[in-house]
C-alpha cells in the first residue's frame, strides 16, 4: 500500500471519528451557551487539551518546523515566540476574561461602554483576525496534499483547499463549540503522540545525541556553523538596520499577540469556574511548551535527514518538512514500508491539526457575528437563542468560503509567517482594548473604538505596503511593487499605535463609568455575576447619562 493510500485511509478515518462527535455534540447543543460555549461544561483538563489543540496549528507543527529546516537557529524564533506568549496571557488575561465575559470578547468591552459601537469594532477585529489565521491552514492543506498525492498544479492544491473549508464549516455548524472543543481534543493527543514519535525516532537515530544531530543538520545546511547561529535569516548583514527591526517586531507580535487571538479568548468562557479556568491555561502551557521543544528536533531533523534542497522542491516555503522527515527517519530506522507508514500517520495528524484549528477559527468570527453585531448592533438585543444560532450558522458559510478564496491566493507563503501576521493585529487591535479595559478606570467607549480601529487598520495597512503583499519574490503578488513599508512584520510600528490610540480616544472624551468600572473589577476578581455579563445589564444606584437608554448606554459618575 502506497502512503498516499495510506494516509488517505487514516484522514477518512479521523475524518469520520470527528464527524461522529461532531453530530453527537449537536444533540446536546440546545441553546445559545452550548453552541457558544459548550454549555461551559468541559474540565481545566479538557480544556486545556482543547486550548493546546486549537494552538498547535498547521504553523506550529508545519511552518516551525519548516523556517527551523531552512533557517536553523532563527527558525526557532518562532517556538520561543509562541510559548512566552501563553506567560501574557495567563497573567493578564485568562482568569479575568473568563470572569468579565459571556461568550466573545466584546463582551467584555462593552459591558462597562457604549455597546453598539464597542461589539461593530470588535466583531470587525475578531473577523479580520480568524481571517488571516486561516490563510495559514488553508495554505498548510494545500502544501500537504502535493505531497501526499502528488499534487503540483495550483488547482489540485485549490480543491483541497475547498474540502478542507467544506470540512471546517460543517463541524462548526452542526457541533457548535461542544463539537469543535471536542475535535481539538482529539486532534491535541494525536499531534502530540506523532510529534513526540518522530522526535524519539531521530534522536534514537543519533543515539540521543543532539549535538551529533545539529552538527549533521549544519553540515547537510550548506551554510555551515552559520546554521546554528542567529542572523541567518532575521537581522543579516544585507538587511542591516531594518533587518535587525524586523526581527524585534517579529519577536512582539508573536509575544503580545496570543492574548489578543480570539479563537483563544473565547476558550475561557467554556469552563465552570476561574479555578478550572486557570488550570486550563497551566495544562495549556505544558502541553505547548513540550511541544515546542519538540519542534527544535523535528526541524533540526528535517535539515539533517531530508536536506533544504529536496525541502524546498516539494514546497518552497518548506511546509513539508515534518511529514518528509517521518517518512526519511521511518525509511532510516524501519525500511521503506516503515517510512511509508510513518509519512502516512503523520500526514494524516497534520490533517487532523488544521481541521480542528480552522474549526475554531470558524467558530469564533462565526460567533462574533452573530453574538455581537447580530444580536447586539443590527437587532439592539431584541433576539432569541435559537435565531442568534442560526444566524452563526450562516454566517459560518460566508466566512468559510471568504477563508477558502483567500487561502488558494496565498499559497506558497510559509504558514508560521503567515500566523506571524495574525498576531500582529491580534496585538495591534485586540489587545489595547483588553488591557485598558480591565486594568484602566478612566477608559471609555471613545478609547475602545480607537484602539482596536487604530491598531487593526494601521497593521492591515502597513502589511499592504509591505515586502509580504509585493516588491519580492516571495510576495503574494511577486510581479508588482507599491511597497514602501520596510519591515515584513508591522508590529512594532502598529502595536504601540494601536495603545497610543487608546489613550488619545479616551482622554478626548468625557464619558465613563466608575461605577462599572468598580463592577467589572469585582466580576474580573472574583467572578461573581460571570454568566450574566452582558452589556445591557441594567447596573442599579449608577447615575445614567441625561436622556439615554440605560440598557443601551454606559453610565457616567
């Protein structure tokens, strides 16, 4: 049997397990909270297996893997990235998020503002930020399916990009968040049991030892010592100043962005308690952080036992290059039968890994949509459960098919880079709003608005004028040049905006509550009230501003 059979064999067989959970999950998915949040029903341990399921993405284990293969040392950029931005989030943000919300992140926003322009600005941001993120596991199918089947036309590699879209939408629409959370628990213990396989596989072909194995990796390189040494890639002489930017902007972005993605944030609210919260997060950095060592092996293998030559022929940007090295260290240990088998369980866990994390990503614009622009801005709140539900199913549909479009434009891109963006305007948008709003007393709905507008916008627009969209080879439309931006990384110009934004939007306007704002800090503290926080909650003994609708307005001391 051929691996492409293979590993057709066992994606149709974790394809069929999912959908069997999937379909049992929506019969238990009766009301809003189910579909939002799996009826916040699933353990600090579940929950934590799922956070590490919808973290551990096609960029982790395709891109890292790849960027590490080709670039060494500056690769690993990334898995440091990732892991040291799970530190952020849960000092500042799971325990409280989690306590000040309901289902999405505007909740917390808007709860102590002026709802209607809070939730438009953050069902925006959150659609924009699931977006770019699915362009990364979008691009990862299609580089997977050329190597399995054998695939090289854009077409071929098109169509799956379609199934995989088709897939996603349909676990989001029939299993809502129970079904979703549930597949990426699946999807966390199959990627782990493959990544920490092959990892023991190459290391046992080294005897375990890892010096011999990046010596090979550095010599098979053709770059030598430099291989393992910073300024390969990120801060080379040739790039010189900007070089050297690029990479502390990368380094922010992927650092502050985790606490602003907001596939993650709404995995807080499906735990009863901020006890199980918390212990979601701690099993959610253990899971990650073994992980992330583990790609240290599986990219340094890459470059050792397949070569950046034959990486690159199979797919340029090197998303490959942990399934080639399953199937070199298989054939090296095992025989050609062993190669095949290991390529083939492999392929089929990365599979499994973009499935459940595009169903998250789904999940959660879907839901914004929904909850926040649908229920809360078009219909001022005067909506059932069951319609809100359906609206998110379709909204689902649209989303999918703009996620498919796009992610057919941008192959060829590395996924870990294409992540990389993502956390940009998570951090750019996201994440000002978030902060101020829970750390800040005098911070307003004028202020919220600016933040995520400014930070959202101004990443959005220096990613267009950037070497990423055109002026390079590697660009998504290499033949053209209006780039005038710099750095391929916009963070650290459109992170510090989007709080000076912030800032200047709130000292501008007058409007506040106190009184709300001591109220969120008791929730976000203790979590008294967290399941009835929502932002038309009449809030008693709070002086209204003149002439408003208390349920629609924030109050003012």
């Amino acid at each position: 049997m051929s691996h492409q059979t293979l590993s057709t064999i066992l994606f149709l067989l974790f394809v069929a397990g999912t959908l069997g959970i999937t379909f049992w999950a929506s019969r238990n998915t009766k009301d809003a909270t189910d579909f939002y949040a799996g009826g916040r029903s699933f353990s600090g341990v579940q929950n934590g297996l799922a956070i590490g399921g919808d973290y551990m993405s096609a960029a982790s284990f395709l891109g890292i893997a790849g960027i590490i293969a080709l670039s060494g040392y500056d690769g690993f950029l990334y898995s440091i990235g990732f892991l040291v931005a799970w530190l952020v989030a849960l000092l500042l943000v799971a325990e409280l998020m989690r306590n000040s919300g309901k289902f999405t992140m505007a909740d917390v926003l808007a709860f102590r503002m002026s709802p209607r322009p809070v939730r438009t600005a953050a069902g925006v941001s959150t659609i924009t930020v699931s977006i770019f993120y699915l362009l990364a596991q979008m691009v990862g199918a299609g580089a997977l399916v050329g190597l399995l089947l054998g695939v090289t036309s854009p077409t071929g590699k098109a169509l799956t990009i379609v199934g995989v879209g088709v897939l996603m939408i349909v676990y989001v629409v029939v299993g809502g968040m129970k079904g979703t959370t549930w597949v990426q628990i699946v999807k966390a213990v199959l990627l782990m049991g493959g990544a920490t396989l092959v990892t023991l596989l190459v290391l046992g072909h080294y005897g375990f030892n890892l010096s011999g194995l990046l010596g090979d990796a550095a010599a098979q390189s053709d770059k030598g010592q430099a291989f393992l040494e910073p300024g390969l890639k990120y801060g080379t002489e040739a790039q010189g100043i900007a070089g050297k930017i690029d990479l502390i902007s990368l380094g922010l972005a992927l650092v502050l962005g985790t606490a602003g993605l907001p596939h993650i944030l709404i995995r807080f609210y499906t735990v009863p308690t901020a006890r199980e919260a918390r212990k979601s997060v701690l099993w959610g950095i253990g899971i990650i952080g073994v992980f992330y060592l583990l790609t240290l092996v599986l990219g340094f293998g890459a470059a050792a036992l397949v070569g950046g030559q034959a990486i690159t022929a199979q797919d340029k940007a090197g998303n490959t290059a942990a399934p080639m090295l399953a199937e070199a260290v298989g054939k090296a240990i095992f025989g050609d039968v062993g190669g095949t088998i290991l390529l083939a369980v492999i392929a089929a866990v990365a599979f499994a890994t973009i499935l459940a994390v595009v169903a998250g990503l789904t999940l959660a614009s879907s839901s914004s949509f929904a909850h926040d622009l649908y229920a809360h801005v078009f219909k001022r709140g005067n909506v059932t459960d069951r319609e809100e539900v359906l609206v998110a199913r379709i909204s689902a549909f649209v989303i999918g098919a703009v996620a498919i479009g796009l992610g057919i434009l941008a192959q060829g891109q590395n996924v870990a880079f294409l992540v990389a963006l993502a956390f940009a305007v998570a951090a750019s948008g996201n994440l000002p709003a978030i902060l101020y709003s829970l750390f800040w007393k005098r911070f307003n709905t004028a202020g919220a608005v600016s933040a995520i507008y400014g930070g959202l916008v101004s990443a959005l627009v220096l990613v267009v004028f950037s070497p990423v969209v055109s002026g390079s080879a590697t660009a998504l439309f290499p033949d053209a040049n209006f780039a005038w931006f710099p750095l391929s990384n916009p963070g650290i110009v459109s992170i510090p905006l989007g709080f000076l934004a912030g800032f200047v939007g709130a000292r501008l306007s007058k409007e506040y509550s106190a009184g709300k704002y001591a109220e969120i800090e008791v929730r976000s503290l203790t979590g008294i009230g967290a399941e009835q926080a929502t932002s038309h909650q009449p809030v008693g003994g709070v002086q209204r501003l003149p002439g408003t609708d208390p349920e629609l307005e924030p109050s003012t001391d």
